[in-house]
C-alpha cells in the first residue's frame, strides 16, 4: 500500500517543475498550482492540530516557517524571515487583514484548519496576480463541496482544557452542492515546560521587573480559560453549465476572552465574517479560454481592554478596531502558440480604524484615534506568460500598481507609492527526474496604517513619510529524485530597498535598506515499504546596510535561526499510522538588541501520534506533543509590539510543555 503511494507521489513530482507558474497536479483530486520556491502543505487538518490555530500547523510541518507565539490560539508566522505585510495572505483568493496593530488577530487566523483542503507556501516575489507581495505568499484553499452526500463529526480533548466539537455535511447534485461546517472550542491556559501558567510566567517576570506588577492578572482572574472559540464555514457551487461554474462562501469566526499574557491588553473579542464569490466562464473563444471574475468582502471587529489586568481598577483602558477590506478580480487565461497567457486587472481597498476608551467613555479627540480610517485603495493590471520551448520552461509576469492611503487626521498628507514589478523564472528539465531552477524577480508593498498613521493615546508611532518596500530577489534552486530519495535545495538573496523597521530609539517606523539570504534544504527518504522520513531544513540571515539613528546594531529583527524538521512516518494496511517527528531550533545568535530582542537558547522538541481506522467510519487519534516536556520560547521581544516592560528586557512568553491529547472522528 505504502510503495503504491510512493510511486504516486514520485510521479507527480517527476512531471512537476519548480519552475512553473501554472503547472497542474493532481493530488487526491484536488489542482493544485505550483511554481519555483512552492511548498504545498495538505495535513492541516490532522487531529493532532488545533483548529483555531493555522500557525501552529504551518510551523509543524515546514521548516521554513516559524511560529509567532502570541498567545494559546491566533497566533502569527514568518516566513524566511518575513513577517506581516511583507507576507501576502489569500483565503480563496480572498486578501486577508487583521484588524489589531498588535497582531492579536492575524490573517491566517481567520481560518480553521478542519476546513481547509490544502495550502500553497509561495516563496519569492513571483505572483503578480495579487497586491503587495514582497517576499512570500500563503494561498489558502477551503474545502469543496462534494456531490456524494458525506460529513463527519469529531470530538477532540486535550491537555489544559483542551475541548473542540466540529460537525460538517456535505452534499447535493451534478448541478448544485453545498457543504456545511461549524466547530466549537474551548481552552485553558497552557502550562510550560516548568508547569507555569500564563499568570504564573507574569510573576515570574514580576519578580525582575516590579514596576510590571499593574499587568498581571487580578486575582479573580488568574485561572480564567484562554480562549472561546465559535465558527461556521459554508460554500455552495452552482454547475451552470457545461462552460460556467458559480462558487459562493461565508466563514464566521467569533472568539471571545482570548489571554494575552505579554501583552498589556487581552482581546474582549476576535469577530470576522468574509464573503466570497467566483464566477467562471469557459471557452468563449480563441483568447478566452478561461474567464474568472471574483470578489470578496471582508470584516474584521477587535475589542480589547485591560479589565483582567490590576492595572483595571484604576486605569481601565479599552482598544476597539475595525478593518474592512473588500476587493475584486477579473483574470483572462489563454494559449497562444507554447504560450500560456493570463492577463487580468485587481482591486482592493483596506479600511482601518480604531480609538481608544477610558471607563468606556471616548479619550478626547487629541488622544482617542490610534489608526483614524486609513484607506489604501489599489488597483492592479497584471500578465503572466509561461513559455516551453524543449526542455525549458520559461515564467515571466509584470504587474503594474496605483496605489493611494490616505487618513481622516486632519493635516497628515496622503499617499501615493505607482510602481512596476515583474519576474521571471526558468526551469530546465535534465531529465524525468531532475531540474533546476533559476529566478529573479522584483516586487513592492507600501506602508500600512499602523506604519504611516498609528498613534498610541496621542503619542505618535506611525511615520506619514514612509516610502514603499522594494524587494529585488535572485533565487536559484534543483530537485533530484531517485526511487528511494526526494531532495529539494533552494537558496535566495533579496536586496530590501527602504524596508521598514521599527526604531526603539526614536519610537518611530522609519525605512533602511537592507539585505537578506538564506536556504532551504527539503524532502523525503522512502526507507522501506511501509515507512518513510520527511525532512527540511531552513536558514536565513538578515542585516541593515547601516544601523538606524541612535543605534549599532546591523541585524535585522525577527530573523529566526536555522530550524530543523524530521518526521518518521509508518504506515500499515491504510489502517494504522504511526509518527514520531522532531522541531529543532538553533540558539539566536543574530538578533536586534538595539531594539529589544534577546539571545533565546536552542531547543529540540519530540512529538508522536497514532492514529488507528476502524468499523470503517471511525478513526481515533492519541498523541503527545513536547514528550520531554521542554522548556523553551520561539517568539523574540521586538518592541514594535507594545509587549508588558516593567524596565529594560520586555516580558518573553514560554510555549506550552507536554500536551496529551485525543480525538475520535465519524465520517460517513
């Protein structure tokens, strides 16, 4: 059974080229496009995963992707070293935005895991079909209806109060299906390596910092649980006809009470609600061979206050933010010759605002706006052309962007950042089971609220003279295969001209040029019939050209160090499966020190899960995370984010120690 799906996966691996931009495979009857530095990812929706928590899930199966830990759910990731804006995140197409400055709500937690088919880790300034995609890209893919009526219910529990109940069903005709999904979870606190929770790692800091001692949590308050979390997901497909096809979604998210240990403020709530529609026409003629009109509407609530905190009783203090982001597109596809040609135009507009309360009573004007509605509005005109001429396959796309962000403050001029990107990628086939890979490309993204416009109760953070981010990237790369052995290496340099960073010095965003580079080493050892390995390896190094004013320090921040994946899978009679996978974290020897990181040690985390089918319907998993019960934090203390300083270091916030945990699923 195993060797059977060993010959499959090297088989698509073996007519699939890094090098392509629109190349198709089938994986378990899903299409899914690829292109060079592409990583698709397909098990986030194993039981042993979190629902609420896509980054956990990201970070656990690619080394090239490291968690932002926030806090038990909602977390962040970066991305060879690229964080935030500088990441493009899509849900169906659909750009995703957060609504706190804080990163408390960001993109990719807007989605579950149990409804998610599978994702495309795009790596490099190569997609032109989107806005603002300096240097990674993450394309979500939610789950398609089936014409089978088919569901599943599950029931998962786990250490510190770990609860979570999904139920989908899906179904309906040759012409019409339509697939439900709604979940509900609950957890506590998580306790570290040490067996501290998130009250007891503040006191913790307390004891070294007392001047904190205002941002711990009020007695009454300290066993509270961590989070609540309720969603729904639904998608209806409309076959039209033989050449048009109509796809509309909702996903609703409501979190509640979400700790923040490290933070000064917890998040009251987490509310989003994103509409999505597709419409596809095909074979209108000899240039349209494929027509795709989409848009989307997306809108993101957070409130958040100190009222667990001490600090409550005499300074109760709430943040309430909205981000609203609607956009549109309209791609043409068509062959012309060895040509594959997509032209198309894109529009988007992000609205961002929010103010501050004290006893629930507006600050005055002077101090109330912290983002005071920052509008960036874009459109887009794009073309991508893939070329094969023998053995080669040459991608090139350009893209052209109008781009103007503005702000209701009175005074603060708007602006406007026009631009061009463009790549080009070529992939030489060597043979059925070699290529290689070389690319360049060019890309921007301009500054975002909270960048160009933010002000902390009248304090001003933003900078309204930022210029865009450019990124200018060389990557090269080659995959070989054999019948026991998949390896895929792939190196890049990127030159950030005027990329923003945060001064502690001057408490201000200001832009420097910069570089960055690293590695990428991945795939996987077939060592017997029924087991294989999967590996990857990532590193990357980050420096300003010149330190920034006031400062020494050239490194970058929130450049993680080298980080190794391995996992041992074994697999009998498609009954049972066995893992055993292993995360190692090299010591942060390069960090920004000048503006707040610190040397975090080295860490090695074990994990394993098995998880066995029977009477055909059932599937029961157990596993365990953190088996050695490690002691040890993944996220540095950059002071872009306003984090708990009682003086000097700010407060580093620990990852969870052994997790024990088991789920049993019904599927029909």
């Amino acid at each position: 059974m195993i060797k059977q799906k060993v010959a499959h996966a090297i088989g698509i691996l073996g007519v699939c080229t890094l090098g392509s931009m629109a190349s198709e495979i089938e994986l378990e009857s899903i299409t899914v496009e690829t292109k060079a530095g592409s990583e698709v990812i397909k098990d986030v929706s194993g039981e042993e995963l979190k629902s609420a928590d896509l980054a956990e899930a990201l970070a656990k199966q690619s080394a090239s992707v490291t968690l932002v830990r926030r806090s038990g759910i909602s977390n962040d990731i970066i991305i060879r070293g690229l964080k935030k804006d500088n990441i493009n995140v899509t849900i169906d197409g659909a750009k995703a935005y957060g609504a706190g400055p804080n990163r408390m709500d960001p993109p990719i937690s807007h989605v579950l895991t149990n409804n998610i088919d599978y994702i495309t880790l795009n790596e490099g300034p190569y997609n032109v079909e989107d806005f603002g995609v300096l240097g990674a890209d993450v394309k979500i893919h939610t789950k398609e209806p089936s014409q089978e009526l088919s569901g599943e219910a599950s029931v998962n529990v786990g250490s510190f109060g770990y609860k979570k109940g999904t139920l989908s069903i899906s179904g309906g005709t040759e012409t019409v299906r339509a697939l439900l999904s709604v979940s509900k979870e609950t957890g506590e606190q998580y306790k570290d390596g040490n067996g501290n929770t998130f009250a007891e790692q503040q006191d913790i800091y307390v004891q070294t910092h007392p001047t904190s001692a205002k941002f711990s949590y009020l007695p009454e308050q300290r066993d509270r649980d961590a989070f609540s979390k309720n969603t729904l997901f639904s998608k209806l497909y409309w076959h039209i006809n033989e050449t048009q096809d109509l796809s509309v979604s909702y996903t609703r998210n409501r979190s509640s009470n979400i700790l923040y240990p490290n933070t000064a403020m917890d998040a009251i709530a987490v509310d989003d609600d994103i509409y999505n529609v597709q419409y596809t026409i095909r074979d209108l003629g000899q240039y349209s061979k494929k027509l795709t009109l989409s848009a989307y509407y997306s809108d993101v609530y957070h409130p958040m206050s100190n009222i667990f905190r001490k600090v409550s009783a005499v300074n109760y203090i709430s943040h309430t933010l909205n981000d609203v982001t609607k956009g549109a597109k309209i791609k043409n596809e068509f062959d012309l010759s060895n040509h594959k040609i997509s032209l198309g135009i894109d529009y988007s507009n992000r609205h961002w605002d929010g103010g501050f309360y004290k006893d629930d009573t507006p600050l005055p004007p002077a101090s109330f706006h912290s983002i005071w509605d920052a509008d960036t509005d874009n459109i887009g005109l794009f073309m991508e052309d893939k070329l094969t001429l023998d053995n080669w396959e040459i991608a090139t796309g350009l893209r052209y962007d109008f781009t103007n962000v503005t702000t209701a403050r009175a005074g603060v001029p708007s602006n406007s950042y026009d631009g061009l990107s463009g790549n080009v990628l070529a992939t030489y086939q060597a043979s059925a089971k070699s290529h290689y890979f070389v690319g360049l490309g060019i890309a921007s993204r301009v500054p975002d609220g909270k960048e160009l416009y933010f002000y902390n109760k009248g304090v001003e953070i933003g900078t309204n003279t930022l210029k865009k981010v450019t990124n200018t990237e060389i990557d090269m790369g080659a995959q070989w295969q054999t019948d026991s052995i998949l390896l895929k290496v792939k190196l890049f340099y990127s030159d950030l001209g005027d990329y923003i960073v945060y001064n502690a010095t001057t408490q201000r965003y200001v832009n420097t040029d910069a570089t960055l580079y690293g590695l990428d080493i991945s795939g996987t050892y077939f060592t017997s019939e029924n087991t294989y390995v999967d590996y990857g390896i990532s590193y990357q190094r980050g420096e300003k050209k010149e330190a920034l004013v006031g400062q020494t320090d050239k490194d970058l921040a929130e450049i993680p160090p080298l980080k190794l994946n391995l996992a041992l899978h074994y697999d009998y009679d498609d009954s049972l499966q066995m893992d055993v996978s292993a995360v190692y974290g090299a010591k942060w020897e390069h960090f920004d020190g000048d503006n707040g990181e610190v040397a975090l040690d080295n860490y090695t985390v074990m994990n394993a899960k098995v998880s066995k089918t029977f009477a055909k319907h059932f599937e029961l998993t157990m596993g365990i995370d953190n088996i050695f019960n490690e002691t040890y934090a993944l996220s540095n203390t950059y002071k872009d984010q306003t984090l708990i300083s009682g003086g000097g270091d700010v407060m580093l916030m620990n990852e969870p120690g052994r997790y024990i945990y088991t789920n049993l699923k019904y599927t029909f």
